[in-house]
C-alpha cells in the first residue's frame, strides 16, 4: 500500500547515464517499470529531470561561456533526457506526457499547471522538462514549483549519493547520513541537496517533504512509497 497520492520524482540527469554513455538503457527501462508499478499502487507520478550526464550550466567548458546561453543548452538537455524517459514509460505501457517550461511545441505540451493536475488526477505520468524554463536556476528549483503547483504529497529525490550528508562524502571521510532535517535548517548549514531558491520555496510554501535516496537499488523507489526511512527525511 502506497502512503502518498501523488508525488514528484526527481531524477538527476547522472542517474541516467552509466560511464561515458549518455544513457544506461537497462536503468532507464528499470526506473521506468517501477514508476509503473508505483502508478499500479494507484499513485499518481509527476517528473522532473536533470541534465547531469548531457550538460549541466556552470560546470567545464561551460564556464567559459555566456551563462544564459550554457543554461539554455542545459535546459535542452533536460528535454532530452524526459523525451527519453518518457519513451521507456510508454514502452512500460504507461501514458506519458512532456510538458516543457520552454515553449516546443513540436516536442512537447507546454507548460500548464492545470492541464498537468488533469493529466496527473487523469492517471498519465508526467515529465516537466526545462526546469523552471528560466536560466540561473537548476532542475531543483524546477522540482519545488512543480511540487507547489501539482500539490504534490511528497518529493522523491534520487540521487547517485543514498541521502544528505554532513560534508561530501567524496573528499570528506568523517562526513556522516543525516537522516532528519528541516528545510530551514538544510538551507542554514548550506546543505547540498537542492539548491538555495529551491529550499527556500520549499519552506515558504511548505511542501509536505522531501526524502533524498539513492538510485543505486531502484526499488528503493517503492520502498520510500511504501513508508521506508532511507535517505535522508527533508520537511518544513
Ligand atoms: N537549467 C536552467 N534552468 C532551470 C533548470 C536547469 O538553466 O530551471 C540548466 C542549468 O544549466 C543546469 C542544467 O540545466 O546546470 C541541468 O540541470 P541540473 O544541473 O539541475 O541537472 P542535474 O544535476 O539534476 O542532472
């Protein structure tokens, strides 16, 4: 049995990719089997996703460039990524629908609040591309509007990392999981886990919360649905 009605699910554009290839296929089609699963419990799924594996904004070569320009091809590449992920869905057997920030229509709806709480009360899975269709942002701030404006019950964080730590784990070897902690405080003690416009929407509009975990096992998807503790408990 599900504990949430509708939620949001953000996948990093890293938890795609699997060593120099933009997509691990295997994984793609094993996320998109469990978010059948999770919409045969009767949960109701919205998407965000990352760029990561394709571009990200600030990082490498785009450093040297215009920073509207590097982000407008990191928002391109999250459209990438929901083409992608919602091609798997449909394969899964599921109805999926891109809904992008960034006018395309071509490619995807655009953006509609109210179209999308339909299409998600509707049963369709869908995926929000572009973020917040706006640049100096991330995918993260894109998640906490989204959460806002589909009220969703809770934020499902996959991450290649299993939680929120103390420090980077990576360079830091006494960093340890937190497993509670409110947005104010993630937000005070300059956590990495959303960014900082992302926290503060969380807390202003008090988003029920949001669990971080990792993408390693995807059944861990179920496991948060089902009411497991791992990762890390994010709430106002
Ligand atoms: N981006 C942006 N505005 C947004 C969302 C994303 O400009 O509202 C750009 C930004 O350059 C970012 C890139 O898209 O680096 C990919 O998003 P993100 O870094 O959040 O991807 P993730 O780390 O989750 O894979």
């Amino acid at each position: 049995m599900a504990v949430y009605h509708r939620i949001l699910l953000k996948l990093s554009g890293e938890a795609l990719k699997s060593g120099s290839d933009l997509f691990d296929f295997e994984k793609v089609n094993e996320v998109a089997s469990i978010v059948r699963r999770m919409h045969d419990m009767g949960v109701e799924v919205g998407i965000v996703i990352g760029a990561g594996n394709i571009w990200r904004g600030r990082q490498g070569p785009a450093a040297n460039m215009d920073a509207v320009t590097a982000d407008q091809m990191g928002m391109l590449g999250t459209v990438i990524n929901c083409l992608c992920v919602a091609d798997a869905l449909r394969k899964a057997g599921l109805d999926a629908i891109v809904q992008s920030a960034v006018d395309m229509n071509r490619f995807a709806e655009p953006f509609n609040a109210m179209a999308a709480r339909r299409h998600l009360s509707e049963g369709r899975v869908v995926l929000f591309a572009c973020g917040t269709g706006n640049p100096f942002f991330s995918t993260d701030s894109g998640v906490a509007l989204r959460a806002i404006e589909m009220e969703v019950d809770a934020v499902l964080m996959a991450k290649n990392i299993d939680g929120v730590y103390t420090a980077d784990p990576m360079k830091d070897p006494t960093a340890t999981l937190i497993k509670d902690i409110t947005y104010t405080d993630a937000l005070a003690r300059g956590l990495k886990v959303m960014d900082a416009s992302a926290f503060a929407l969380c807390a202003e509009n008090k988003v029920p919360m949001v669990r971080v975990f990792g993408l390693d096992d995807p059944e861990n998807l179920l496991r948060v649905l089902e009411g497991s503790d791992i990762g890390t408990f994010v709430h106002p």
